[in-house]
C-alpha cells in the first residue's frame, strides 16, 4: 500500500495507555468511502531471551452497529462501577507501593463469551 492509500484509509486515531497495556482507538475507510472503527489492545510481553513483544488483538466496529455497542459497553461499565466502585485515591496508594497494583493480567482464554 502506498502512502497516498495510508492516508485515505487512516482517518483518526486515539491512543489509551493503561499500564502495560495501551488501546488505540483508529478510524478507518473502506474503498468504498465508509468509516469503521477498530479498537486494538497491545501489551508488552518478554520473552525468555530477555527481548519483548507486543500481544496485539483487535476488533472492527462498523457504524451500523455503533449504537448497540456503546449502549452495551455502557451497561457493562454502569454495572462495573456500582458493583465494584473505583476510588482513585486508594489507586494511587496501592501503585506507589507495588508499581503495578490495579492491573489485571487477563487471558482472554479464560473468559466467557
């Protein structure tokens, strides 16, 4: 893809970064001149040499489906937060003591579709 095609198909973009993780939020085109999103997660994980990779897994949203996605990502969240409030005061504690509390080391595996 040539430079001129880059450009074109990247509209957007967002980074998040969050611990060893970092999200990145891009808006692309399709040829036909559509927008979708894509939402990729990247973390950095060393490997037994000493060097590291980036795990990356990524998902497309496409706008049709942009309304039922927030509404169910903000259900998910409203339920998160009355469930298990967050308090950032205590956050901040508990990282300047172990440098990485607060981070959850997920295996996607392991979760329930």
């Amino acid at each position: 893809m040539d430079g001129i095609e880059k450009e074109k198909d990247e509209i957007f973009g967002r980074a998040v970064r969050a611990g060893r993780r970092t999200y990145f939020f891009d808006v692309k085109s399709t040829k036909g001149g559509d927008y979708y999103i894509t939402v990729t997660e990247s973390k950095k994980r060393f490997v037994e040499d000493g060097k590291f990779v980036y795990d990356k897994h990524k998902i497309f949203l496409y706008k049709e489906d942009f309304e039922k996605f927030l509404v169910t990502l903000n259900e998910a969240v409203d339920f998160v937060k009355a469930e298990q409030p967050f308090d950032p005061e205590s956050f901040r504690r508990e990282q300047g003591e172990s440098g990485s509390a607060g981070y959850a080391d997920v295996n996607f595996e392991d979760l329930d579709h």
